[in-house]
C-alpha cells in the first residue's frame, strides 16, 4: 500500500492506495517570489521585452490611460507595482494629472471608493484620477470596428481618445481564453457588453445543445477562437505599453513583465508555463487531485478549477477523484445558480442568450461530469448540492477509492496524483 496527505480545507485527509503498476504524483516547479518589489519592477521597465522604455515611447504633452484589474483580481496586487509604473511615467516628463488609471470591469459591478483603495492603494488613489469602464454603460462606448468573425468592436471613448494606453494585470492559465492577461483588459476589460457577449460565445459550441467549444481551454492559443478575436480587438488599439505580473502558486510575485503588449505578454504565458504546467507521458485511468486546500477550496467555484486542470489527465474510460472541503457550497450564487436548471440543455440555453463566466464554468462542469465520471470527497452537507451537477459526492477518502475499485482494477492501472490541482495543469506529450 501507498499512502500520502492531500490538503481539505485547513486540513488533510489520507489517500491509501493499493500496489499499483504505476503511480505518478504530480506538482508543479518550484517558484520563489520576488524579494524586492519595487526594484524589481523598475528593473523591468527599464529593461522591457520588445519595445523601448517608457522614455522613450511617451512624449510629456501625452495623455495616458493605464488600464487595471478590478477587485476579482485582487490578486494581482496592482496596489504593490502601480506607484512604480506611476513614477516611471513622470520621468519621462509625464504629470499626475495627465495619468488615468481606468478599472476594467468588463460586465462585473463598479467598485466602491474604499474597493479602489484595497486594490490600488492610498498612493494611487490621492495621485491620480481613478475611473471606471462598466460594460453596460453604453454611453460611454464607441465602436472602432468589427471582427473577422464578426463580432461588434466597441470601446470605453477614453481609451479611444487617450494618446497612449497601458496594459496591466496577472499571467495565469485561464479555462476560456488560455491564458489571463495581456489582451484581457481590454476584452473583456474596457469592452462593451456587445463586444463582451459576443466574443465570449464562441467557448460555446457552434452546435446548439453540445455544449462547450473544446478548444476554448487552459494553455491553448492556437486553435482558440476566443483568444483570436481578442487580439484582432486588441490590434485595433494598438497599445502603447504592458505591464503584467506572474504570481507564484502561493501569491508571491514571481516577476514582471514589461514591454510590447504581445511579446512581453507571450514571455509571461511562457513563465507561467514553466511554474504550473507538468509535462507527463501519458494518461492515468484514475486521477486523484487535490485543490490544495483554503481557500482554494473554500466553495466549488474556486475548487472546480482544479477538474477542469485534471480533465486532459484522464483516460478515455478512466474517472477521477477529486478533493475539495467547500465549506460555503453555495457562494457565490452567480455561479451556484446555474446547476438549478432541470436539464444541462436548459443551462446551455440560458448561457447561449445572456453568456457569463461563472455559468460558463458551471455548464462546462456539468459537461464534464456526463463524460468523466467523478467523485468528490467533501463535506456531508454538500451532497444534495453535487446531486445537482451530475458528480457523486462522499465525505471520506476510503468510500471515494470504494467507488473506483468498482469500475477499475485498482492493482493493475495507471494512477496519476494531483496534490495541488488548483495551480498544476498536466500537459500530455504528444
């Protein structure tokens, strides 16, 4: 027998497994977080990824957007690098009152005044003016254009207007677009709900009634029909400058990323890649994966993307365990509301007229789970919740490794191990 601990909530629970032929646990690289934060961000604005410094792009008569994460990025910890990239701004002749810092809500709500201090900080918020781009102020949006696949390109007029646009944000793996940041401020960012809408349908399949675009997924660029009419929109702005964090798995910053806003993004896409993805061989028939415990698994929302991550790992007829506490089951309602459809074609349906991401995430679940089968080990009292999306749900370890010995010859298959399933994403060899 094998044994190892796997995080639940602010716990463990034990995984025991029997000899196998072959057992895998896999974990990202190891990542350690920047020691000086503010050098470091200087460093790169200095020294940025295909483009010239700042200096030497903006002129002291411009005018200068620079376009933030709103408060669901928190993470991102704009409140910790915007002072630098603020200062680096006047050095090249440019005044405070000549600096925006415009928050890109996308369709989210606006923030309030104290939302704007946690995510920007005092500094920023006594220096400069601080506006927002909400999707459905139609007002204040102006279209530049159209897509190739015809999608309405529509835009916050002060971005339109400004003589130079920055991009900030966080790198990271994205279930939709492939990877966060870069493009994503300005769609969905400063984007109208049209453009927003529009663009967003296509992680939705062309077919009515067979779900998800499957191409429309973590780390893929190439074939993704999202991320593509994201930078045609993008292109149409041309942005002046971008500068992007990647977060280590434990919310440090692992670095900056400066410079042209598609090579310097695509440096930071290869960063990421480096510290979350994990090439492995082949596929398991059982794969084990752990959220990693609070608070990535404080709701199902937050735990769900450590399935969606162990998907690619599983064997055609193999199934998965996965474990997650999910202490609040039902936060946020935006998201839980969605497995109260009577049928996943009636949630399609909903998705398809008024597209958001938490229902994307929750119909992509409900997909999923008619194509792998998956137990989940959480709380007692969150099993009529998983009733509702088509996963069983147990509250121990040894009952979930009961229902696999079920369907599979535990002694005589391929286990993968996943201990921290929310930040590690297997990458198959082709």
């Amino acid at each position: 027998m094998q044994e190892m601990e796997l995080a639940f909530g602010k716990g463990m629970v034990r995984l025991v497994l029997p000899e196998a032929r072959h057992i895998e646990v896999v974990e990202g690289s190891q990542a350690a977080g920047v020691r000086d934060i503010t050098k470091a961000a200087q460093q790169a604005l200095t020294r940025p990824i295909g483009a010239p410094p700042l200096k030497k792009i903006i002129s002291s008569s411009d005018t200068v957007v620079i376009i933030v994460s709103d408060i669901t990025r928190q993470w991102v910890r704009h409140d910790l690098f915007l002072p630098a990239l603020i200062n680096e701004l006047n050095a090249a002749g440019v005044p405070d009152s000549q600096i925006t810092v415009m928050v890109a809500l996308g369709a989210h709500r606006p923030h309030s005044d104290r939302e704007n201090v946690l995510n920007y900080g005092q500094e920023v918020v006594d220096r400069v003016a601080i506006v927002q781009s909400y999707a459905l102020e139609e007002e204040h949006f102006v279209q530049i254009g159209t897509t190739s696949r015809g999608v309405p390109v529509t835009i916050n007029r002060r971005i339109v207007e400004a003589d130079r646009i920055i991009l900030t944000g966080g790198i990271c793996y994205h279930p939709m677009a492939g990877f966060g940041g870069g493009r994503k401020a300005i769609l969905p960012g400063v984007s109208g709900y049209d453009s927003i809408q529009g663009n967003h349908r296509f992680c939705l399949s062309p077919v009515v009634g067979e779900g998800v675009n499957p191409l429309c997924t973590s780390g893929n660029l190439e074939t993704n029909d999202m991320h593509q009419d994201m930078m045609e929109m993008a292109r149409m702005l041309e942005p002046d400058f971008l500068f992007n964090v990647v977060l280590t798995p434990e919310g440090e910053i692992s670095g900056f990323f400066a410079g042209h806003w598609i090579e310097a993004w695509q440096a930071g896409c290869r960063k990421v890649e480096e510290i979350y993805g994990v090439a492995v061989e082949q596929q398991a028939d059982l794969v084990v994966v752990s959220a990693g415990g609070f608070p990535k698994d404080m709701n199902f929302y937050q735990a769900s993307k450590s399935i969606h991550n162990a998907v690619p790992a599983v064997k055609q007829g193999g199934m998965m365990i996965a474990v997650m506490e999910c202490l609040d089951i039902n936060d946020p309602p935006d998201f839980s509301q969605w497995f109260d459809y009577p049928s996943l074609l009636e949630a399609e349906l909903a998705l398809r007229r008024a597209f958001t991401v938490p229902g994307f995430i929750a119909v992509k679940m409900r997909y999923t789970a008619r194509e792998i089968p998956i137990v989940v080990v959480t709380l007692a009292q969150n099993a009529e919740f998983f009733s509702k999306t088509g996963i069983k749900a147990v509250n121990s370890m040894e009952e979930a490794i009961r229902v696999a010995a079920q369907r599979l010859d535990l002694s005589n298959c391929r286990i993968m191990v996943l201990p921290h399933g929310g930040s590690t994403l297997p990458l198959i060899k082709k």
